[in-house]
C-alpha cells in the first residue's frame, strides 16, 4: 500500500519555524519514486541540519546509487530545529524524508552516516520522532532496521544499544549487497522475521551487528573479550573496500540545495585514502589504500556535475588533493576547459610541501582570489616529528613568502593542541610561526597590510589510529595552553594586530573523546544527555559540558569507570580497545610500533613513494594502492563547447 505524505500536517506548522524553507524538499536533482514499485526502500540521514547535511558526498553518492536500481527507493531526512521538534510533538508529527515527505518509520532501512560523535543525540532525537524504540531490543518486525556508517561507525559501540547494525568503509557496493540480502528475506516471506535478517547480515562478514556479540569485563574496568554470540557469526567485522573509483562515477546528478548549505559548489571526490601517514588522522588510517580517479574519469564527473546543477566553483576534494599524481594537470585542464564560463576551482586546505604558485594560480584562474589555508599541525619541529607531519618551518616560509609574492594577502594556519608529548613551548612555538609568516609577507611584498589567521582545535584521539592509546589532555590544561598562546600573540606589538586567533575551549574534545574511544557503558551517558533536552552537540550554542559531565556521573554509577578512566588514561599494548573486532585492515602490531616510533620522534615517509611498512591494509583487505599517472589529458575546451557551436552554424 502507498504510504502517505505528512506535508499535508507538516506544512501547517512551517510559518512558525525558522527556515522552513529547508523542510520542503523538491530540490533540483532529487528522486521521488512510487512506493508500490519498489521492494527495498532506505531513509538516509546525515544527522545534522540540512544546511549542514545536504551537501554531504557520503549521502549524496549512496541516495543516487541506490535511487539507480529498479525496485529500490531512497529517501533524505535531516535532523529538524527545536522550534519545529517542539511543534511536531505537539502536533503528532513524525520524522519525515524531505523528499516526499513520507515517515521514516515506513522504510525498511534507516540509515545514519556519521562523520563526527556528536551528532549521537540527534539520532536519538530522530528515532524518537519517528515513532522507532530508541533500544534496539524493543523494536518489532514493523520497524526499520537502524544502520549506522561514516568515520564515527568505526566505533559504533557507544551506540550500540541504539543500532541495529554498522557497515565500516566504503557504502556504494554494501548498501547495494544488503538490499539484495532484504530483498530476498522479504521475497521468502520474512522468515524469522527480525532477528533472521540481522543474522543474515552479520554473517555476512561485512555488517556488524552489536546483539550477536557479548561484552565481558575485567574488574578494573577494562574490556577482557568480545565475543560472538550466535552460531557462524565472525570474531571480526571487517571494512569495506571500493577499488575502481572510475566505476563509480557518483553523484552524477549533484543535488542543488533550496536554502544556504555550508558549501555552494559541486563537488568531485579525486582520490580516495591516504598514506601520509599523520599519526593523528583516523580519516586517513581507516580509508587506506590511496585509489586515484582518473584524469579522464575526473574531467567527465565535472562536465556531467555542472551541467545537471549550474553551479559555479567545483571543489577537488580528497583528504589531501593536491597529492593526486596528475593534480597539476587536471587545475590546467579544468581551468582552461571552462574560462569563458568563468567556473571556479577549489581544494581543501593544501599540504606546505604539496602546494606551489602554477598550480595556485590554475585553482584561482577564473574564481576570486581567496585566503590560502595550510595544516602544519604543530608549532614545533619536534611535535611534528611526533605526530608524523613531515613539514619544517622553512618548507612553510619558502611557500608562503611565494603566495605573498604572487597577490595573496591572508594565509591561514591550522594546528592542533593537546597533541601526545606536548609542552607549551611546543604550544608557543604556534606564535612565533605566525610572526615569521607576517614578517616574510612584509620582506616580500614590501606592504604591512598582511594577515595571518592562526586557527586552533584540540586533539582527540581516535580509533585505528596510532594515537588510539594515547592520553587525552584535559579541558583544563587545554585551556591553560590557548591562554598562554592568545596572550602570546596579542601582546606583539610588531606584528600581533595582523594575527587572527580562532579557537575552541577544550570541554567540547573530551565530550568527543569520551564517544570516540568509549564502549558500550557510554550509551547510557547519550540517552540520558538526549533525554535532557541535548541535540546538536556539534553547534558551539547548543553544546553543553555540564549536561554531558551530570549525564556521565549518572550514566557511569556502579560501573567503576568515570569521564577521565576513558579520556585521559593511556592505554597499555595489553588492552583490548573496544573496537578490536572491527577490522579496518591496519595491523594493531604496526600501529603500537608506530605510537612507539612517535614517543621517540621518528618520522615515517609515505608509502605510495617508498617500500612498504606493512600496515596491513593491502595483503589484508586484497587490495592495492593505485596511482597514476595515466598520460591522458582532459578535453579542450572546443569540444566541450562543440554541439553550441554547431547548433549557432545551423541557424538553430
């Protein structure tokens, strides 16, 4: 039977909110199919506001991909404001997809994709609304099955009294494989209902399923084993891989936002994963190996993409884009391609020792000339041989006194504090870099009226990292080291006016550290934060350390462990973590080598240019770095432009 549209109540409710115009839908390039004519049908969530959640490439690819198969349907939801929580509440309400309005509670699979741990209570928040138990214990076979994906589902355990299931890598083949599963479950007739699917699932190897697997516990609190639970259900869960990028050309169709989104531009993934090897960056650790999109493949997603949006800057996006073998070309080719439509280039903050002026240039040829971001990471020399980020000081300089010298005025530099081994010299040595960055723009350009914006965030371990043991500093500390640096820089007298300081108190990265590296015991701690009224925790103005610090008092009663046993305790090599039986390919031998490597200062190069250090992801996961170059150039732009032209000669 049709499942009908709650516009009809909805749309009563939208004069009285903020931005109702975000809960409409009908965006260009969006997908409503008929409900009879598909047999599978998904909910797909980013569980942020939709300025926040639409852009997002990782629901995007996964809507159009499974939008693409006969006799599936996908559907998008955000999370709603609390003016129109308030107001869906009261008037009955549920969750509904933007899309065609229907109620999350019809669709077979509500999937989530988490890019951070604090968007946990807006899930909470979601599922309440939608009339879904927030236990995953209480739900019945009239339910949807609840999957969680992204970075944070690395380790889904502090969610997993909320989720049904968690896919860790890469979504395009897995959501595809576990609709195939739900088809034919659903085809026999739904035998065994529920708990029958789930266990198909998990058997799978490749979807993992918390109600399968027992936690036991040391007395002192720390993890003795995780264990299966039911028959052929595997100890490890392990990630999925996407080897040819070129297969899988999406979003071909990008969606074109109806209200302001954090990004306005189209966007084209160019390579996938990263062997930099930053000791801190879970993103780059869990999506290893590197797999680069061609040239060729990249120059077609972006005719496709501007022609089906009209948007006028492309993003190049990758965790570190200039590092595409063919990078260079593909500026040049993109920007002589579209110079008379005056189509902007971008790139995610650029790498010291990847950057150079050619390609600056190329980026900015036919967009506005915008600030330069960098990430050395560390003030220091020595805390950025700790944390692997081969920059020095004279790599930054050398490259920032050439952006100077070719028309830039402002540079922006990212670091973090609260990095493992961190004195505040380290912390001071921040600024001094940025003086050194405006004294070198001033030598060069022979003008005072250069900035530099120092932007600063906390470290926070993560899972499958080689910081995963690591000790988090505390939000006292971490505020103690922003002070010391803010007054560093404002009492220059020479040069602190031109410095720019943006920063974050430290109570926000213990709250993401206790999630991060928390297990099943924090779950408590989310229900009773969401339960207090907590939603958008990843919004400085509805975030609240001392919601979260009473909920973990109340959350952790009896359980011998508090907020400091899961933030600020070192682990030891001994410890079972309690995402151990995810497998994300990386040997747990190589990653406490490499933690070991980082207390004594070693550096390690990249392995895309070196031999191998045996992370494990290769032999692991059958997989293999992929790199090219091709030797393929991108279109002129006459043959791009080639069908206009002939349609002018014919009189058209």
């Amino acid at each position: 039977m049709p499942v009908e549209s709650v516009f009809p109540r909805l749309e009563a409710l939208l004069p009285h909110v903020q931005k109702p115009i975000q809960y409409v839908g009908g965006e260009l390039n969006s997908t409503v199919k008929e409900w009879d004519s598909c047999d599978v049908r998904w909910a797909l969530m980013y569980p942020d506001a939709y300025e926040v959640g639409l852009p997002n490439q990782g629901v995007m690819i996964l809507y159009e991909v499974l939008n693409e198969r006969e006799g599936v349907l996908a559907e998008r939801t955000y999370s709603v404001w609390p003016d129109l929580e308030a107001l869906m509440r009261e008037h009955q309400v549920p969750q509904f997809t933007v899309d065609a309005h229907r109620p999350v509670k019809a669709f077979d699979v509500f999937g989530l994709s988490f890019s951070t741990e604090l968007g946990y209570t807006n899930m909470l928040a979601a599922l309440d609304l939608a009339g879904i138990p927030l236990e995953a214990a209480d739900r019945t076979d009239e339910d949807p099955i609840v999957l969680a994906g992204g970075h944070a589902a690395f380790n889904p355990e502090p969610i997993a009294d909320f989720i049904d299931c968690a896919v860790i890598g890469d979504g395009e083949q897995a959501v595809l494989d576990i609709t195939e599963i739900i088809r034919a479950w659903k085809a026999e007739g739904r035998p065994g209902g529920r708990s029958e699917l789930l266990l198909r699932l998990a058997k799978t190897g490749g979807v993992y399923v918390p109600r399968f697997y027992d936690v036991e516990y040391l007395p002192d609190g720390r993890i003795a084993r995780v264990v299966p639970n039911a028959p052929g259900v595997p100890w490890r869960v392990s990630k999925h891989t996407v080897m040819d990028l070129d297969e899988w050309p999406y979003p071909k169709q990008p969606l074109v936002p109806l209200a302001e989104t954090v990004h306005e531009r189209m966007s084209v993934e160019i390579f996938r994963g990263c062997t930099r090897g930053c000791r801190f960056c879970q993103a780059g650790m869990i999506t290893r190996p590197v797999r680069e999109r061609s040239i060729t493949g990249i120059g077609e997603m972006v005719e496709r993409g501007l022609k089906a949006t009209g948007f006028e800057e492309v993003g190049l996006l990758s965790l570190s884009s200039a590092d595409h073998t063919e990078i260079g070309d593909i500026a040049k080719g993109l920007a002589d391609r579209y110079t008379e439509d005056k189509i902007g280039l971008s790139l995610p903050s650029t790498r010291v020792d990847a950057f150079n002026i050619d390609l600056a240039n190329e980026l900015t040829r036919n967009g506005r000339r915008s600030g330069l971001t960098f990430a050395p990471e560390g003030g220091s020399e020595r805390i950025r041989k700790v944390i692997n980020k081969m920059v020095s000081e004279e790599d930054l300089i050398r490259t920032v006194a050439a952006a100077y010298g070719n028309g830039w005025r402002q540079v922006k530099l990212y670091f973090m504090v609260g990095l493992p081994t961190e004195t505040d010299e380290d912390v001071l040595q921040i600024a001094e870099m940025a003086k050194n960055v405006i004294q070198k723009g001033r030598e060069v350009t022979g003008q005072n009226d250069i900035r530099c914006t120092v932007s600063i965030g906390g470290f926070v371990p993560k899972p499958h990292t080689p910081f995963q043991w690591a000790p988090q500093l505390s939000a006292e500390a971490t505020d103690a080291r922003l002070g010391k640096l803010r007054d560093a820089i404002r009492q220059d007298r020479k040069y602190g006016k031109n410095i720019g300081f943006r920063y974050h108190d430290g109570k926000p990265g213990i709250v993401e550290g206790l999630l991060s590296r928390g297990d099943r015991r924090t779950g408590k701690i989310i229900r009773a934060v969401y339960e207090d009224g907590g939603r958008f925790d990843g919004w400085r103005e509805h975030f609240s350390y001392d919601r979260w610090m009473a909920s973990a008092e109340k959350g952790l009663a009896g359980t011998g462990v508090d907020v400091e046993w899961y933030t600020t305790r070192e682990r030891g090599y001994e410890e079972v973590l309690p995402w151990d039986h995810l497998d994300s390919g990386l040997d747990k031998d190589w990653l406490w080598e490499d933690w070991q490597d980082a207390l004594e200062e070693v550096e390690v190069d990249d392995c895309r240019w070196t031999p191998c250090f045996d992370c494990g992801v290769c032999p692991q996961m059958q997989t293999a770095i992929q790199v090219g170059p091709t030797g393929k150039k991108l279109l002129p732009l006459t043959v791009v432009n080639q069908g206009a032209d002939q349609a002018k000669g014919a009189g058209v």
